[in-house]
C-alpha cells in the first residue's frame, strides 16, 4: 500500500513539473514578444527625440549665428567725392582692393536678430551727395528675415568732403542699431556695431581743388594746370631724392612706371640697365623693389638732376601719379 502511495505521489509530481514547464516556457515567449515590442517602441521613440533635437540644435544654431562688420572707404580725386562701403557678413577676412581703405572692423563678432536694422553715419567731415540723391541723414535701413542666410547685406553712403584735409586719426563714427518693437525706437545704448573710423597716416587724404581758380598757387606754392597737364613746382617741395625712407614711399605710387621712367632719364640708364634692374630685383622683389633701387641710382648718378621738379614736370607721369606724389611730400615734409 505504501508503495502504490509512493507511486502515484511521484505521477502527480511529475505531472505538476510539466505544466510548469509548459506555462514557463509560454510565459516566456509573451514576454519576448512585448520585449521586442517595448524596443521597437523605445527605438522608435529614440528615433523622433533625436530628429527633435537635432532640428532644436539647427535652429539655435541659426539663431547664434554671428557678423563681423567692415567699413571702406574710396576716394575719387577729381571730385573730391568718395563712398563709404558697409558690410556686415558672417566672415572677417579683408576684401583686397587697392582703391578701397580700410577705415574699420570689428574685433568681436556679434549676434543679428531678425527685424529692422537701421545703418547710422555720424561725421563732420563729410556730407552727403545730394547730387546722386544720397540722403541727407545719412542712415539706411535693412529688414533682417527669420532665414539666416538673409543677414549678410552691404550699404553704401555717396559723400563729400568738406574739407580738403581728412586725417590721421578718427574721421566719424558708424553705428548699427536694432529696432525695439515694443516702442518703435532704435537701440542707442546698446547698438549692434559701434565703430570708430580711422584713417592712418599713410591713407591720409589731402585733396586738391580741382573746380577752382588755378591761377592762384596751392599752400605749398605749387601750381595747378588748368587741364590737369602738369604740376609746376614751388621750391618748398622741390625734393632731393636722398631720403632713403622717402624713396621707399616714392617708389609704391612708380612700381608699374620704372621701365618708362628709366628710358626717359636716358642717357642716365641704358636698356642694359634696366634689364640688369629686371633680373636682379624682380624676382624676388616685385616692382617697388625695381623703382626704389632706380629712384636710389638715379640720384648716385645724377644727384644735381634727381629732384622733384625734374620727375613729375619733366617726366610723362599719369596725372593721379603726379598728384599722389605730391600730397605725399606735403604730408611728409611739409606740414609737419
């Protein structure tokens, strides 16, 4: 009896192990199946927040984005005009332009909301042209859109001078300002750019009063042809080109001119000079090198000839040269 007892209490165990094993193993694959569809949903879920984020980052980005500011200046000597160049972009690298002179740029680059940005022109130098319709106030506006790409912008200012004299040193102030919405006025305190413009010593302008009586002598006692022909020369700025310092400062206006000013001072210098000029200091060098080591020769040569009055009176120099050497003396030498 007890063995038919143990018997059976061992049937009922393994038959109790079984459905065991069968409801594990059921259970099992459930939740494998709702693993696999929780990862699915997680990935999913993953998946959206990252293109989420990714879109949140894009935008900051574009919100952040930040401008440099430059301001150039070219003037034109024959009207005693110039304009006045204003770019805002993303980059600071400089424009390369020999005409153009760089009167400012910022240091610090700056954020750009979108909005009204108005372009401010504050000097007592210059006045607008009104002859080309250039606002008297000297301010422009700009609309920056919600697309980024829409900031960058350039504003020009057509102006005259008031005086024959600009520089060295600080010449007017540029701001540029965003509008308040909630007042409708500009942010003076606190402008986008304030920027000094400065001219160098070097870029000084001393202009010439074309439109005048050219009867009458300049300051220095130098004279004007009517016709823009030539340039008589007073002896205050008759130089002697033995400053070798002045010579270097000579020779920029003349690289282009060496050559022809060589075979005009002949029989001061032979064709064989000047290729000898070509071959030694070209190569190296450049063309300032090849006018200064002339301008140098010529006066070891012929010092009673180097002069002033015998380069830009005697020689066929363009007329801009003329002038461009002639306001160097005067600012070199004399007005000081």
């Amino acid at each position: 009896m007890s063995i038919m007892a143990s018997i059976y209490h061992q049937g009922l165990k393994r038959c109790y192990i079984d459905d065991e094993d069968i409801d594990i193993s059921s259970s099992s694959k459930k939740l494998k199946r709702l693993d696999k569809y929780h990862q699915q949903e997680f990935e999913q879920s993953a998946y959206q927040w990252s293109l989420q984020w990714q879109n949140k980052i894009k935008k900051n980005h574009k919100k952040k984005k930040e401008y440099h500011c430059q301001v150039y200046l070219k003037f034109y000597r024959a009207t005693n005009k110039c304009t006045l160049d204003v770019i805002v972009k993303s980059s600071n690298d400089i424009i390369n332009d020999n005409d153009s002179i760089l009167l400012a740029k910022t240091r610090i680059p700056k954020i750009i909301q979108p909005g009204v940005i108005r372009v401010r022109l504050v000097s007592s130098l210059f006045t607008a042209d009104i002859d080309v319709c250039e606002d008297p106030s000297l301010i422009k506006l700009e609309t920056i859109k919600k697309d980024y790409n829409n900031k960058n912008f350039d504003k020009q200012f057509a102006l005259k001078l008031k005086n024959n004299r600009i520089g060295p040193g600080v010449i007017g102030k540029l701001f540029i300002e965003s509008l308040d919405p909630s007042n409708g006025s500009y942010r003076n305190e606190s402008p986008i750019f304030e920027l000094n413009l400065s001219l160098t010593s070097e870029h000084e302008i001393i202009s010439t009063p074309l439109h005048q009586n050219f009867d009458n002598n300049l300051i220095c006692g130098c004279c004007l042809s009517s016709d823009e022909s030539r340039l008589k020369i007073s002896d205050q700025c008759n130089l002697k080109l033995n400053n070798m310092k002045f010579l270097h400062r000579l020779a920029e206006p003349l690289r282009c001119q060496w050559k022809s000013i060589g075979r005009e001072l002949s029989p001061c210098f032979s064709e064989i000079d000047l290729i000898e000029f070509q071959q030694t200091y070209f190569a190296f060098d450049g063309n300032h090198e090849c006018a200064y080591q002339l301008l140098r020769e010529w006066y070891i040569r012929d010092p009673h000839q180097a002069n002033i009055r015998y380069l830009i009176t005697r020689l066929k120099l363009p007329f801009d040269i003329i002038v461009k050497i002639h306001d160097d003396i005067i600012r070199t030498f004399t007005c000081n």
